[in-house]
C-alpha cells in the first residue's frame, strides 16, 4: 500500500485536487483541506522513509530505479506552494465580491453578532498595520472566509489585505505540509501517521479561534 501511495504523491492531478480543495474551502468552510494537504505530505514522506529503508537491502537496490524521487526537497515545496497559491486566490475572489457588493453584504454581516465583531476587529487592526490578525484567523475554522468577506465589505485597499493574505496562506501551508510530513517520517504513510498530523492542525485551529475571540473589539469614542 505503501509503494502504491508513494506513486500517487507524485501524480499532478494530487495538486490539482489539493488546489480545488483549498480554493473552494473558503466558500464551503466544511471542505477537508487541511486533511488532504496533511494527508500528501504524510504519504510524500512515508514513502521517502520506505524508499530509503529499502535501499539498504539487495531489494532496494532495483527499486533506485522507481519512479519516485528520493530526495523529498521537491514534493514538499511544490505541496507548500500549490496549497498557499490556491490559498491566496481564494482569498481574493471573496474578496473581489465582497467588495463589489459591499451593501448587500454588509447587511447580512450586521444580522450576525460574530461576523458584526469581526468586522470591527478586522477594520481596526487593518487600519493600524495590524494585519497579523489575518494570518491567525487563516488556521481558525472559518477564519478564512470571515476575514476575506470583512476585508472587502470594509473596502480595505488590496495592498493592505493581500500581502497579509499571502502571508497566512504560505503559514497554514507550510504548517500543514510540514505536521503532515512529520508524522509520515515518524510514523510512516500510515492511518495513525495521518491522524497525529491532523490533530495539530486542529489543535492549531483551536487555539487560534481562541486567540481571535480574545481581541477585545475596538469600542468607537464619541467626539
């Protein structure tokens, strides 16, 4: 099963998939991005460790001749830049739309208390060169979506947003990527591999769903 994996890894059509799927999450926040992306470096890794266990036996010596790249460098970066790149463009386009109907969409965020919140603690740390709330907000579940919509609801200039957008995207990737490949190297391309990666992506999550809730929200001073 390994072996069969370890070929998948390095078929284009796992990045294709992996761009779909983080560049459609940020409409459909249900989608299992994070998973997919941890699942890939995990695999891209147990079959590196696998590959080169073999190595060293009379087996090994044929399969120097597979396919699959022994050096992991490559697949690695290309996981990163595939899930930051589909990261960013998703961003934007909620943005894009946000920003055009600005009206319609600032109606529905101020029948929500939460999104109301958002909206005033992204407008204000934006406005103060704060945009490290964008990047935390990109590992908490939803965060994305809320942080894009309200960006473009406050009609913040593209060139405050998007530096802080591509930089959350390259953060969540390269954490992802790098917890997936961790756990395959430790654990090999396996379920409980899988798992533990996922767990800290959660657990990442949590915790920067906490962070996001604690900033206190900006109260506006009577002139």
């Amino acid at each position: 099963m390994q072996e069969t994996l370890g070929e998948l890894i390095y078929a284009p059509w796992i990045y294709v998939l992996i761009a779909l799927s983080v560049l459609l999450d940020v409409f459909l926040p249900f989608l299992p991005s994070g998973v997919i992306v941890i699942a890939a470096a995990a695999t891209a890794a147990g079959a590196t460790a696998a590959g080169t266990a073999a190595a060293g036996t009379a087996a090994g010596a044929a399969a120097i001749a597979a396919p699959a790249p022994d050096a992991p460098l490559p697949t690695v970066c290309a996981l990163v830049l595939c899930a930051a790149a589909a990261s960013v463009l998703g961003d934007l386009a909620v943005y894009r739309l946000a920003r055009r109907g600005s009206d319609r969409f600032a109606r529905t965020i101020a029948r929500s208390r939460q999104l109301a919140g958002a909206r005033k603690r992204l407008g204000h740390a934006l406005a103060r060169g704060g945009g490290p709330l964008v990047v935390l907000a990109r590992f908490a579940p939803g965060g994305r979506s809320v942080m894009s919509l309200v960006a473009g609801v406050e009609q913040r200039r593209t060139r405050e947003f998007l530096p802080w957008s591509a930089l959350a995207g390259l953060a969540w990737a390269g954490y992802g990527v790098g917890a997936g490949y961790v756990g395959g190297q430790w654990l090999g391309a396996t379920w409980l591999g899988a798992a533990v990666s996922v767990l800290a992506l959660f657990g990442a999550g949590a915790l920067a769903a906490f962070l996001v809730r604690r900033r206190p929200v900006p109260v506006a001073r009577a002139s």
